[in-house]
C-alpha cells in the first residue's frame, strides 16, 4: 500500500500539490456521493442506462483518502492495521449471528 500512496503523492506533486484540507475532504464526501449513487445503480434501487462503475468510483474515494493521508504525513497501511485490531477486539462479538 505504501507504493500507491507514493505513487499518489508523485501524481498530485505533479499537478501542483496538494489542496488545503477542507477542500480535499469536500472531495472526499463528493466522491462518496458517486460511490453511492453506482451502488444504488448495482443494487437495482436506481435506474441508468449506464452499466455501475462501482469499482471506477471506490478508487476516486481511494485516491481523495490517500490525498488526504499523505498531506498528514499518515501511513495508510499502519492506520489500516490500528482498524482492523480495533475491530478485531472490540467488536468480535458483534459479528456473530448468535449475539442479538
């Protein structure tokens, strides 16, 4: 994960650097939006002539997380891990179809 961050970081460098936070996170709610509205085309509860672009549009999110971490200077795979023990503790009992 840390080369995509890189090569994230190499891209928007590129273009100039990175927006100021609140930009970047705006991005990140729009492109959220879009996420949602292809799953709302894949599960049939909305209507398009348009094949869904699910995958095409959980990138875009990705990518505007990815911009958002590296401007903080956060490894994204270490930050990931921190979740994933979080969950795997506090909320191993959640998952399971017996617990109410």
């Amino acid at each position: 994960m840390k080369k995509l961050q890189e090569k994230v970081d190499t891209l928007i460098k590129e273009f100039g650097g990175y927006w100021e936070p609140f930009a970047m996170l705006a991005a990140v709610i729009e492109e959220l939006g879009e996420l949602s509205n292809e799953i709302l085309k894949l599960e049939g509860i909305k209507t398009s002539k348009e094949s869904p672009k699910v995958e095409e549009e959980l990138g875009d999110v990705l990518f505007a997380l990815f911009c958002i971490a590296n401007y903080y200077n956060i490894d994204v795979e270490k930050a990931l891990n921190k979740t994933i023990l979080k969950y795997s503790s506090r909320d191993k009992e959640r998952w399971n179809s017996s617990t109410p």
